[in-house]
C-alpha cells in the first residue's frame, strides 16, 4: 500500500509515510482511518518517496477541503509534510496555501527535510 500508517509508542504523533505512485483514493482512505480513532494532535506526512507528476490542483484542493472538514475534530493540531523533491514541494506548497484559506483548527507546514519538520511538529512554543 502506498500510504503506510504508524503511530509513535507514547507519543501524540502518527506518521503517513506515501510511497510510489499513489492515488488520490488512496490519500483520503488514509485520511479517512486516521480520523476514524482518536487522531493525534501531530501528524507528518513523509512524501520522501511518493511519485506527484500525475496530481492536478483540482485533486489538491479536494483533499484540503476533506481533510480540513475531518480537521475540526482536532483543533489546535500540527500538521507537517515532507516534499524534498522539487515537485513534491510545489505541490505541498499549493496544499497549504488551500489549507490556509480552507481551515483555521489545524496549522499545516511544509518542509523540505524531515529533521526541521519534527523539530517544527515538536515544538512547544507556538512558531
């Protein structure tokens, strides 16, 4: 499966790491099961090794609306996403500028590296 979920033992972190050639179904399932039991306030999406050529804004701006519709069952979270690959980013970058016009509960960041996307989903301090 594309979309592998785990969840960080004694943590309030689950981790989506998208693989390969991912469909837009495949995103919102994971989305879906992750709201389905009791989401965690951090959430990181590793698109390291996910294939992107094949996404249109039309499918970014889906999955924002859904995901910002689910994201109000977990107010004051964090969401990061890595895309160190050109595209990958863009795209990312897309997501959370519709993110930022679709909802208020959830801050979603984009990061080229995994390493400054923990350090921003770890923070204590508001940033």
């Amino acid at each position: 499966m594309p979309v592998r979920r785990t969840r960080e033992d004694g943590e309030e972190f689950t981790r989506l790491n998208v693989t390969g050639h991912v469909l837009a179904e495949e995103m919102h399932e994971a989305l879906e099961e992750f709201y389905a039991s009791e989401p965690t306030k951090l959430l990181l999406y590793d698109m390291s090794f996910a294939e992107v050529w094949h996404i249109t804004p039309d499918m970014v701006l889906d999955f924002v609306r859904r995901a910002a519709r689910l994201g109000a069952r977990r107010p004051g979270g964090r969401t990061a996403v890595v895309a160190p690959g050109d595209l990958q980013f863009d795209l990312s970058m897309m997501s959370q500028a519709f993110h930022a016009l679709e909802s208020k509960k959830v801050d979603l960041r984009v990061f080229r590296s995994q390493e400054d996307a923990l350090s921003w989903l770890t923070d204590k301090v508001s940033g």
